[in-house]
C-alpha cells in the first residue's frame, strides 16, 4: 500500500503546474544543473557565496561529503550566516512542499538569514549540498549574491546510472575518482562497470589482464563512490561477448574457430562465469545489480554437446539465463540481461532498427513468439531494453508496452557514446536521444536508465563526457530543458562559459565525420560497418598527367576545402574558450588535440592538392618540400595527441597481454599500441613517403 500511495503522490505532483524560474526572473548567471523541479523566488537581498561562515546538522542526520566551496566552511555555529542542514520526518512537511517520500528529494531555502537544506535521507541532504554548492560558484564567479528562493526539487527515475566500459583500455586509478566526483555534482546515483579481463580475478587469475585492477582498490572505488551516492555495480558478459574468458578456454566454446561463445550446455561453462560474478560481487559489495550480458549471440546449438540436449538455439540461451538469474538472486543481487536475443528470436528486431511508417510497423507486428515462449522468461530478472537512436519510435513503444502486459521489469539503456562514432559522440552528445529516453522510462515507471558508453572505438572519456552530464540532466528531470537549453547550461557549468562560447564543440562532430574515412577509398573504421585492418587508402597524384588526380578525387577535395575552413574556425572556437574558462582545462586540452588529429588528413590532401594543379617543375620541387613537411608533421602531431590523452589513460596494452579474436573487429582491439588511433594516416604517411622518395630519384 506504501509503495502504491507513493507512486500516487508521484504521480499527482507531476500533474501540478509547477513554475520554473525562467531566464526573465532569475538571472541567468545561475544555472543549476540538472534542472530542479520547483524554483520559487522569495522577497529579500539574497546571500552572497563568500558570506556562508559554517555549516551544521540539526537533529538527526550527518554532514555528507561537500563540493570545495561547502567543504572550507567551519562545522559549528559561528557569528553570520550559516547553511543548516536537517532531515525531516516522512509524515512532516516535506510531502507538504512537493517532495514525494524519496530520500534523494529536498528542499533549499536561501534567505537573508542563511540557507537550510531539509530531506528525508541523506542522499537529499548530499543532493541539496551539490545544488548550492552551484550557486555558491556562480555567486563567487561572478560576484553577485544568490537570490532569495526555494528550490523543491527530486528525481523522477530513482536509477540513474552510466557504463563504465573498460574492455579495451583502462585509464590510471585517480581518474575513476575525479569522474565518480563529476557524475555525484550531477546527480548520477549508479555506475555499470564492464569489466571484462581489467579485474584481478582471484578464483581465475588466468582472465584477468597483467594490468587489471585488483579487487581491494575497486573496493576502495566502489566505497567512495557510495559516500558520494553512487552505487557501482558489476557487468561480466557472459554466454556471448566471452573473448576475453574464452581466449583462455577453448573447451568451452560453442564453436572451436570462435572465442565468441560459451557452450551453454556444458556445466563447467557455469562453474567458471559462477566464479568470475563471486570475484566481481566482492569487488563491488555495494552493488544491487549484477549485469550478466547475454546480447548478440551468433551461434548456439551447433556443437555436440548442444546438440544432444534436443533444444533449440533459443532454449539452451534462456535455460543459461534462468540459471545465471538463479545464481544471482541466491547472492543477493537483482540480474539484468541484455534484451536482443528474444527481439531477434520473435522476428521483431528489425522493426526497431529499419526507418519504417507507422502503417508498416503495425502491419508487421507480430509477438505470438514471445507470447509462446513467455515461460521461460526469468521473473527474478530486468529485462534491460536497449536503444541507442530515437527511442519514441512506435515499434519500440509497443515492446514497452508488450513488457507491461507481461509483468516482466525492464530498465531502459540509451547511448552516451555508441562503437559507431570513432573518437568522439556526435549530434550533441546524443542529448536527445538521452532526453526522449529518459522521458519513456519516467511515463512507463521503467526500473531505471542507463546510458551506454561503448569502448569499441575507446573515445576518451572527456569527450563523452557531455553525455553523461545529459545523463544526469534529464534522468533527474526528463523534458525539463530543451537539448540547446541544457547545452547552454553545460558551458556554464564545466567552463563558466555561454553556449556561444562551445559552438565550436558541434563544429568537431561534423570534422569527425569527414576524418573517419578522408583517406581511403575502401575500408571503415566504424565498428557499426566492420573494421578491418584490409582497406584501400587513395592513389596520388601521376608527375606525368597534372590534374587527373584532382579530377578523380573532385568531391573529396571540395570538402577538403569546407573541411579545412572548418579547422580555423574551431582554432579559434577553443582558444577563446581557453581563454575564459573557469575550470576544465584539461576536457578543452582533449578537445584541441582531437581537432589537430581531426585536421591531419585535411592537411595533407590539401598541399597533395596544390601539387597536382601545378604544371612548372620549379614550382612543383618546392611543395614537395611542403608535402614532405607536412608528412614530418605527423610525428609531433600523434606525440602531442598522445601527450595530452596519457594524462588520464594508458595508451598501451601491458607486455604479454593477449588479445582477443574478436569477431567484431573493435577499432580499439586492432593493435595492442595506441596505432589503431592513427589507422590509415600511418600507411598513408609511409605511402607519401616512399612517393617523395620516387619522385627525387627522378
């Protein structure tokens, strides 16, 4: 009944017309990020942020961890103004204010006094803390008071959480504290961290990689996180995806030539996976959660061992499921699994993936399969209902809706970061994807939301970092800010810049589109079309027929020229943003590199340009000396590139690491080094090289 009544008082308080300051009545150097529920302003000349002399606990409760700002004020009542933290009873006034009964609610109040934070739980208090730790920045940046107001604010998905995907790449400890204090300002509550071979396995030592983190500092991770209310928890692929176990094992897999699958059939397969969730469970003993995987099998049934059981490909996937959950509830942990294998088993796959009408996705919309085979889905399990493009489409509608009518729980996965985008997001870091998400998992009262950061093409962090500020925006508040607002609102908040000033942000997206394939006429680096380490990089220019090359390559090189207009506009774009920047240096550090990386390819087409169209051999003898230049260039270029990166990340595998066959081609399982950064433009360099050399013998 307690659960029903608050899911009641939920539901009519989003009903209500609460009134969001706009920018005609709070200034908009105050910008609070994720966007609260409720602002109201009060009468009175407002606090200034350098005016707060202490903070104390009243009653119950304690001081949670606090943002820089918070943590330098005394922790007793002294003379001036103080901010007064307190937590309230479940029946006293906070339900009465708007706060549903959520720990992670408050309410702030700023007035001529001081300022009070009341909650139901210390999450609400260390929530409150990061709000006015906000505007405690903003008062001090630009030196005027924070106004009078009350703040009623909650989130609307009590899930919250980001994918830490480590696969192929891990970067150094301090880093993984600096993110986990980013995503706590934000209002992340939950991490998934895929481990895959990056934990030091005790029971099977042989999995995890020389260079893995050791159970006893991800416990040291995992507890500090939790005192800044997040809940870290565990994903250990299992049945597919198993590479970096089945490397190792080649009794278990399904298929001898592939270290892609387990054999579900056979016992030592549980045995194992069962010992690798008991090393990753004590890792993280604050988890919830245990994410098994179980997505994108491509060949079950086809040995021996499957073959005597008499069970479809299907069977033998949910009767591994069902065991998997079993195990998972036995110790205490909620399973997810990876939904796509029951989609694409029902024939309904393909509706959610082909740009189709809504005539067409009714017409073939069909679950008698899933109907059918509804017994063997686990009950004890979330079903984890990934898409990563416009999740509002009918087809993906009318699964939630099929899920509901089941009884079945389901949690939502969009994508900050997806495998199809090398070195960095696009289309505003996916804002309205994350947005439109967020929204059906807080109408549909989803389990929670998750947003994907795939390491297939290992785009450093601080580039997707974008997204999971989205994350933390609209899984707070969905549909609370426009995707321009909340841009604005990010430049504000990581920079202490205007979106004006992070224009040149939406400028890289479209020059990382040209890059990924500006020097090859066959072949992709994308993993969504299959990378591989066969493609065709261009011919270049004939000394014998001036301007053929040019004429072949016409389409390319009029986008060279957009391309490299593009260039000095984002030079520009980032040195003003260094210039006044208040803080995150080291995310516009990654930015500047990653266009000097993405202008490489711009630049050497351009002086190979100029050489064709010149007939005079003087001439032509002098931009060789250009061209040789530029390709003398690439050196110092990658060096710096991967000066800046090496900061946060290691760019090499450890020495004797093994790597996987990989059957996806991973842009970043290309090479053990950091080389597959640089896929076409080191053969292209030596191409022109050994061409300069050509052309001086002559």
């Amino acid at each position: 009944m307690k659960k029903k009544r608050n899911i009641l008082i939920l539901f009519l308080l989003l009903q209500l017309p609460f009134t969001v300051i706009g920018a005609e009545r709070l200034d908009k150097r105050f910008q609070i990020l994720p966007l609260p529920q409720k602002m109201e302003l009060l009468k009175g000349q407002g606090v200034a942020g350098n005016d707060l002399s202490y903070i104390i606990v009243q009653g119950k409760g304690e001081i949670p961890v606090l943002g820089t700002l918070l943590n330098s004020l005394p922790r007793k009542e002294t003379q001036g103004k103080g901010v007064v933290l307190s937590l309230s009873e479940q029946e006293k006034n906070l339900p009465e204010q708007g706060i549903p009964e959520s720990d992670e609610g408050y309410v702030l109040e700023v007035t001529p006094k001081g300022v009070t934070i009341q909650s139901h739980g210390q999450a609400g208090l260390f929530y409150g803390c990061q709000t006015l730790e906000q505007l405690m920045e903003d008062s001090r940046d630009h030196r005027i008071p924070i106004p009078c107001l009350r703040i009623t604010d909650y989130p609307e998905i009590s899930y919250r959480a980001v994918h830490f995907d480590t696969k192929h790449h891990l970067d150094r400890i301090e880093y993984y504290y600096r993110t986990i204090d980013k995503l706590a300002r934000y209002k992340v509550n939950a991490v998934i961290w895929e481990l895959e071979d990056k934990l030091r396995y005790t029971r099977r030592p042989e999995v995890g990689a020389p260079n893995a983190i050791s159970k006893q500092e991800m416990q040291a991770i995992c507890r500090y996180a939790k005192e800044r209310n997040i809940e870290i928890d565990p994903l250990v692929q299992g049945l597919g995806h198993a590479s970096f176990i089945l490397k190792h094992h080649w009794e278990l897999r399904e298929n001898p030539h592939s270290d892609w699958e387990f054999c579900p059939s056979d016992p030592r397969t549980y045995e194992l996976q069962f010992e690798l969730y008991r090393d990753a469970m004590e890792a993280m003993p604050y988890s919830k959660y245990l994410h098994v995987g179980g997505d994108e099998i491509t060949a079950i049934g086809i040995d021996e061992r499957c073959k005597a059981t008499g069970k479809t490909a299907f069977e033998l996937q949910m009767i591994w499921l069902k065991k998997v959950c079993d195990f998972a509830a036995e110790h205490g942990k909620t399973p997810i699994f990876w939904d796509d294998m029951p989609l694409k088993y029902a024939d309904l796959w393909w509706l959610l993936h082909r740009p189709l009408t809504d005539d067409e996705i009714r017409k073939n919309w069909n679950t008698s399969r899933l109907d059918e085979a509804i017994k063997m889905f686990p009950k004890n399990c979330i079903y984890m209902r990934w898409h990563y493009e416009d999740p509002t489409v009918l087809s993906h509608r009318m699964l939630l809706e099929w899920y509901h009518k089941n009884g079945l729980n389901v949690m939502g996965a969009t994508a900050a970061a997806t495998g199809e985008t090398p070195f960095m997001p696009r289309n505003n870091s996916r804002a309205q994807y994350i947005n439109d998400f967020c929204q059906l998992v807080a109408r549909n009262q989803l389990k929670g939301i998750l947003a994907t950061a795939w390491d297939d093409v290992s785009a450093h962090w601080e580039t997707v970092m974008r997204g999971f500020i989205a994350q933390g925006e609209y899984s707070w508040h969905p549909g609370g800010r426009t995707v321009d607002e909340f841009i604005n609102a990010h430049a504000h908040r990581e920079f202490g810049l205007s979106g004006r000033q992070m224009e040149f942000l939406s400028e890289m997206e479209k020059a990382a589109f040209f890059f990924d394939g500006a020097l090859v006429v066959e072949g992709a680096r994308n993993p969504g079309w299959g990378v591989s380490e066969t493609f065709q990089l261009m011919e270049l220019p004939d000394p014998k027929k001036p301007g053929d090359w040019i004429r072949n390559y016409q389409g390319r090189l009029d986008t060279v020229h957009i391309e490299s207009a593009r260039y000095e506009k984002i030079c520009k774009g980032v040195k003003v943003a260094e210039q006044g920047a208040l803080r995150n240096r080291y995310t516009l550090d990654i930015y500047k590199q990653t266009n000097e990386l993405f202008h490489y390819p711009v630049k050497l087409l351009e002086v190979l340009e100029t050489y064709d169209s010149t007939k005079d051999e003087d001439e032509r003898l002098l931009i060789l000396d250009k061209i040789k230049t530029v390709c003398s260039s690439f050196a110092a270029m990658r060096s710096e590139f991967e000066n800046v990166y090496s900061q946060t990340r290691f760019m090499e595998a450890p020495e004797g690491y093994i790597a996987d066959q990989n059957h996806h081609d991973h842009l970043s399982a290309l090479t053990n080094n950091s080389d597959w950064i640089f896929l076409y433009e080191i053969p292209m360099v030596r191409k022109v090289e050994k061409w300069l050399k050509e052309q001086e013998d002559n």
